[in-house]
C-alpha cells in the first residue's frame, strides 16, 4: 500500500518547489504561512499542513496567527509521524509546516523529499534563536529555497524594524545559555531591533556607562560627576575616564587600550563617567571619531549633556541632541549649570529651558 502511493508521488510530473517564511516573532510569518495556503484552497488543491505539537498556544489542531487568524493542521512532534500522515495523503498538492525550527535536521529531508515528488512545500519558522544566533534548520532550509520571504517586526521599544526575538524571564532579558526551548517556564518574548535586543551572561560586565558631553569647553562636566557621585551613587564604586579626540593631526590615541581601559572599568566599577573633552566629532584614530567610539557601547551607555544656563543656549542643545539621536545613542537629560563664568553672560528664560526639553524630549535639571 505503502509503495504504491510512493509511486503516485514519483509518476507526478509536477516540478516541487520549496518556500521558506521566515524572521522574528511577531512579525507575521504564520500568518502568511495561512494566507498562501488558503490561497490554495481557493485553487481547489488538496493541502496538509502540520504543526508542532509543542506550539499550543491558541489551540491543538491548527496553525494560529497572533491575529487569531487559522488553518487547520495535524500537530505533531516529529518527522516519522508526518510521514505516517503523508502515506494516507499522497494526493496532497500542497504541504505547510509551521514553527518547522522545532523539527531539527530531518526536516530537510523530508522537504527535499516532498519537492522531489513535485509537491508545494511552504514552511514558516524562526531563523535565529533568542540569542540572536541561527536556528537551524531553517537557515538550512533557506539555502536550498524556491522562495525566501524574510518578514520583519516592529520593535517594542522603539517602533523600529524588528531584527530578533526577545525572551524575557519574570521580565527580565534571558541568559544566553538558558535552553534554546524552554517548556512550563515563566517567559514571554518581543520583537527588538538590534539596539534593544539584549542576551544576558553569567559572567556580564557590571557597570553601566555615562557619556559625559557638554556644549562647551569649561561647561560644568566635572561638577555634574561629583552630584551624581553624592546624590544618586552613594555607596556605589565609580571611577572616571576622560577621553580627548586628536586636535592636531600629528596627535595620536590609542583606541585598542582604550577600550580595554572601560571594558576594565565595567568589570570592577558600578558606574563609569567617560568625560568628553572637546568636540564629538573629533577624531580619536584615523577617521575613528569620539562619537563613533561612544556608539560601541550604546547598548550600556546613556548621555548626559552639561550646559551652562544662558542666553542663547537653544541652538548649541539642539544640534547636540539631534548629533547624538542621530546616532541611537540614548540621552538620559540635559544639566544646566546657573552661575556665570565671564561677565555679562545672562542666563537663560525658564520658558526656553521648558521649550528645549519638550523639543528634544529629553528631561532636565539645573545645577
């Protein structure tokens, strides 16, 4: 019986194809998996789709959408028992597979089985894993893919385009070496960009890094440290680190041990000033700037901008902040310091001050 429907399969002359779906969580891969194969129930061709039995988050017997959008599906838990699905349907045109990441290697074989008999295969799945990493099969399957259609989230953070699935345990970012499929445990997952994807180590750095930028040479930077210092890490271990682009060409600094001087400071310090003296777009190596070296640590980092509080201050802010958002670095606020250094300078209108934050959507202080 078994050999006859086989030679079904073989005598069809059909050329198969394979079509891959894939890309983050919630970025509608089951979804398109269901639109295509509605598309060919439509056409009146015969389909069979499956499932992993692991996925049950919407119902047992079918492929959901986070839309709540569905096509039935025979769940399974592995290849041996689609086959056993595939010999009482050796007619069916068209073969779904859904979450086919769960399948492990023999999936491959059996899509390149099936495409040899000159059937449709549509499978959708994750191509990378929590970690960021691939998830195999899929980067394989896309390699031997008809068709590959990479569909991208929205970031839950940013609303940027979306590139991996985040898992979050009791809220909080994964480990890296928590298992790959993690069953009765307490997560849930977003799409990120890569930005705001974060994959947590046992052995992390501990610090965090504030990049302190102000508008203007003698602006206040080292009495902004010292209020932090005493008002909000108080009994914390800080250490400062000032970084000085080339104001001469012949200057040179060098990056490499500069970045193993913070990477060092990370390990044994809870909080990192990193000072900036002169301008962010000065040069630390080569064509290498300050800010191209302040983007490096944009996932543990956040700016704070010093200016002094007079007039005419509007402008230098903006054209700062705009600098910095334009390179996705994350502004924590802006300090003002009151108090003159050269006569005549007036400070600026609190009216202005307010404008300036609810234009750059960034908090402020006054020290």
């Amino acid at each position: 019986m078994i050999e006859k429907g086989i030679d079904k399969m073989i005598q069809n002359s059909k050329i198969g194809t394979l079509e891959v779906v894939t890309g983050s969580m919630f970025s509608g891969k089951s979804e398109e998996l269901i639109r295509r194969l509605r598309r060919a129930e439509y056409a009146k061709q015969k389909i069979v789709a499956f499932k992993h039995a692991i996925d049950n988050r919407y119902g047992e017997e079918g492929v959901f959408s986070h839309g709540n959008d569905s096509f039935r599906a025979y769940p399974v838990s592995d290849v041996s028992q689609m086959e056993e699905i595939m010999e009482k349907n050796v007619d069916a045109e068209v073969i779904g597979i859904d979450e086919v990441q769960f399948f492990g290697e023999k999936i491959v074989e059996f899509c390149k089985k099936y495409v040899e008999y000159g059937k449709r295969v549509i499978v959708a799945g994750l191509d990378m894993s929590f970690r960021a990493e691939p998830y195999e099969p899929v980067p394989e399957l896309m390699s031997i893919a008809d068709q590959v259609d990479k569909l991208h989230a929205i970031c839950m953070i940013c609303g940027k385009p979306a590139y991996a699935s985040q898992r979050l345990i009791n809220g909080e970012p994964a480990y890296y070496d928590d298992p790959l499929v993690m069953v009765g445990a307490n997560e849930n997952y977003e799409a990120r960009c890569r930005r705001h994807h974060i994959v947590r180590h046992r052995t992390d750095k501990k610090g965090k890094i504030y990049f302190i930028v102000g508008t203007e040479i003698n602006v206040g930077k080292k009495l902004v440290e010292k209020m932090y210092e005493e008002q909000l890490f108080e009994n914390k271990k800080v250490t400062t680190i000032v970084i000085k682009g080339q104001m001469e060409e012949n200057e040179k600094s060098d990056l490499i041990n500069l970045r193993e001087k913070i990477n060092l400071a990370l390990i044994e310090n809870d909080y990192i000033f990193v000072r900036i003296t002169g301008g962010l777009l000065l040069k630390l190596e080569g064509s290498y700037s300050i800010l191209d070296f302040m983007c490096e640590f944009r996932k543990n980092s956040e700016v704070i901008i010093v200016s002094k509080n007079k007039k005419g201050v509007l402008n230098q802010i903006l054209l700062t902040v705009d600098l910095l958002k334009k390179s996705d670095l994350n502004l924590k606020e802006i300090v003002y310091k009151n108090g003159s250094s050269h006569a005549g300078e007036e400070k600026e209108e609190n009216g202005v001050i307010e404008k300036i934050s609810k234009i750059t959507e960034v908090k402020y202080r006054e020290l």
